[in-house]
C-alpha cells in the first residue's frame, strides 16, 4: 500500500504517513512513523502510536483565510516547508494528507436505509448504505469533505455502533456529511499538484484539531473544539464519540494584528510582536503610565513612541470578544449547545494569546482549558502547543478513515486519488500490517 506510505524509498509496511498544514500563518509538513500501540492506552481514537520523524514549517505565503489567493507565493512556500520535512526524515515525498478550512464548510445530516434480506451485515452492505447517505447531501458547486455514520440501525433497534456481524432485514444509517465550496478546494489541490504532490485526502480542520486534542472523556460525554488560527476560526462538536458538527469563520489571529497595526499606527510584523509580547484578551489596569513602546510605520531612524498598554488592550480585546461572541452564537445555533455542556477545547495559533481562556470563559459561560496534541513522539518542543493541533490531527485521521464513505461520483474523494476512494482502504492497512 505504498499510497499510505506517501515516499519513495521507504519499506513496505514501515508505516508511514505524510501530512501538510496549510494554514494563513504557517505552512508545516510532518512525517511521521505509525507503531503498533501499547496496551492500556487512554487517548481517543488511536489504534497506533505516532513517532514523527521529519517535520519542517514556512511562514505562509499565498494564502488568505485558507484560500489560495496566489498559487506561485503558496507553491513556493508548500515546496520549503515539504522539503525541510524530508531532509529530516530521509526519503522523498509523493503524496500527503492536507488539511482544508475554506469553502465555506457546512454540517447537514442525512439517512439512508437499504435491504437486508435477513441476511448477516457485511462489510459491503456498510459501504453501500453510507455511500447512499452522501449521495443525499450532495450540491451543484459543492464538494463532499467528510461523510461519517453517527448511529446506525437494523430494524427497528436504533444507535448501533458497529452492525458487522449482525443480522436484519433493514440496514440504516444516520450521517453527518460536511460539505465545501468546490472552488477553493480544487485550487488548492492545484496548488500542491504544482509542488509534484499528489493529494490523498482532504480533512476538515475541524476535525483533526478535535482529533488531536480532545481526550476520550470529552469525546463521548460531548465537547466543542475551537480552533482559532490566522485566518480562519473553525469549531467542531463531538458527541457519543461521534463528530457531529462542523463550522467555520473567515477571521482570526491575523486579524487582531491588522487591528493593531491600523490602531498604531505601526508596521504589521511590529504589531505582531506587540500581540505576542505584550497583548491580552483580559483587562488590563487603566493606569495611563504603563506604556509599551511602538515603532511608527515610515522612517526607521524615528524615536519610538510610547502608547498606554491600556490603549492596545482595548484594540485586542474588542477583536477577541468579536470572535468569541460569534463562535458562540454559532454553536448556539447548531443545536448541539446542550449536547456539549460545559466543554471547550481551544487549539490554534491565535489561542495561545495571554488570557484568551479565560476571555472564552466568561463570554461563552462554560469551562474552557487549551488543547495540546497528546500522544505524539517525536515533536521538537516548539510544535508541542495548540498551533500544532490541525497537523497533528492529520496524523490520527487514517486509524478512523475506516467507516468513512469515499466512492461518490464526481467529489474530491474520486478526483484527488484517481482511484475511486482508495484512501477507504486505510483501516484495513493498518489491520494487515500490525
């Protein structure tokens, strides 16, 4: 199964998976060795254990919002960031896993049911009632990202996990299919393509932050991970172990930077600096003589000025509060607020801003604690924090790809494998290998 293995020159059934984050911050490749998991594991999700050998990240280039807004600036960028991976690993990429936040991502639900015949459910059968599901959910300019069973049923008994094995007259399924514009998906595939990479599978930022960072607890009593990155802020619920619901913003950490550097009057990788160094979602004193000093935008040979830290508060805070009241409002709207209680999970660059935790806490009236990928080998201590979250989750996606519907006509499934959905395949792999 050298598609999984993603290089050149690796052994067969060594395990290895290759991943790329592209996001409107950074760029970063990682690769990563798969090993038969320990027994006495606790973390959500993992059939094996993760060991990254190869890792390698750029400053984005190219990319707005999770869009590819010019394809020669993101190519170059995707090339350094591929290219320190494999230098650190030793082998040469074909072909990865890639993370997708724009389009627009959309949660519907869909059911389907098929004839049995009495007969025992068949790994067949389970293949054909999901692809009738997402077939269902399927839109003129819109691409099927992810269609996952939430429960099935055979007959009349409801909320089956797993009906392999067991036998009825009727087989049904509920599903949660995350649907996105084709448009932004297609150029970035494109993008990758011009970096001689072929694209193995698309996964839902969402998804993978909560993959990487919810623990089996969350997961199953139900929890909302929220990803805030540079340009986007993506949130996921999962429930009864199920990811159930998707969603998507077109702001984040990069905007609270233009705020700043609009509000100051100051160049955008000064107030950069400024938000890392010294911001804060939290109120701060009002005391006037607590001043940061600011270079103006212009003549490097100026003075700096010296601006109350009270005044960048305000600035930050009021982006910050923006978007936590719309995250908020969103999960409020998707019916799943009471499903997931008192839990939320924060990952993402933009969410390691001093007191944004708390910030969330307040606005949103739940508890809230940041997320770090677990589990994982291997990482340098710079990729162990929330900005790592996305890729991270990547590298999980393959030991739960097994109950995912890929064969739907037309869809980025078909066209990014050239196979049909052979990436369906992954569960399967990893059984025969380990």
């Amino acid at each position: 199964m050298s598609w999984l293995l993603g290089n050149r020159g690796g052994a067969q059934g060594s395990g290895i998976v290759t991943v790329l984050d592209v996001g409107s911050s950074k760029i970063c490749c990682i690769i990563a060795r798969l090993l038969p998991a320990e027994s006495g594991r606790a973390l959500a999700y993992r059939t094996h254990r993760i060991r990254v050998i190869g890792i390698g990240h750029q400053k984005s280039r190219g990319v707005k919002s999770g869009v590819i807004v010019n394809l020669d600036h993101a190519e170059h960028a995707i090339r350094l960031a591929v290219d320190a991976a494999e230098r650190m690993a030793g082998l040469t990429v074909e072909s990865l896993i890639v993370n997708v936040s724009a389009g627009r991502l959309k949660s519907d639900t869909a059911s389907a049911v098929i004839k049995l015949g009495g007969y025992e459910v068949s790994k067949a059968d389970v293949s054909r009632v999901l692809l009738a599901g997402a077939r269902q959910a399927m839109q003129a300019d819109r691409e099927v990202v992810h269609s996952l069973p939430v429960a099935f049923s055979l007959d009349q008994e409801r909320g089956i996990r797993d009906p392999r094995g067991m036998m009825g007259d009727t087989l049904g399924v509920d599903m949660h299919v995350l649907t996105a514009d084709a448009v932004p998906l297609r150029n970035l595939e494109l993008c990758i393509n011009r970096s001689h990479l072929s694209v193995e599978r698309m996964v839902a930022t969402p998804y993978a932050s909560g993959l990487a960072a919810l623990v089996d607890d969350e997961t199953e009593m139900g929890a909302a991970c929220i990803d805030i990155g540079g340009g986007t802020t993506t949130m996921s619920v999962f429930v009864d172990g199920k990811f159930v619901h998707a969603d998507a913003l077109p702001i984040g950490g990069n905007h609270v930077t233009m705020d700043l550097a609009r509000g100051l009057s100051t160049r955008l990788e000064d107030a950069e600096r400024l938000k890392v160094m010294h911001a804060s979602a939290l109120p701060v004193s009002a005391d006037d003589r607590d001043m940061v000093a600011i270079q103006p935008m212009g003549d490097e040979g100026e003075d700096p000025l010296q601006v109350p830290r009270a005044v960048m508060a305000r600035i930050v805070r009021a982006r910050i509060e923006e978007i936590l009241e719309l995250v908020r409002d969103r999960l409020n709207r998707s019916g799943y607020g009471s499903l997931v209680g008192r839990r939320v999970v924060l990952t993402g660059g933009a969410s390691q801003l001093a007191g944004l935790p708390e910030a969330a806490r307040r606005l949103m009236g739940r508890n809230v604690r940041l997320g770090r990928p677990l589990g994982v080998a291997g990482l340098p201590e710079a990729a162990k924090g929330p900005a790592f979250a996305a890729p991270i989750g990547l590298l999980i996606y393959p030991q739960v790809a097994e109950f995912e519907s890929g064969k739907i006509r037309g869809g980025l499934f078909t066209r990014s494998t050239g196979t049909g959905g052979r990436f369906q395949r992954v569960g399967q792999w990893l059984r025969d290998n380990f």
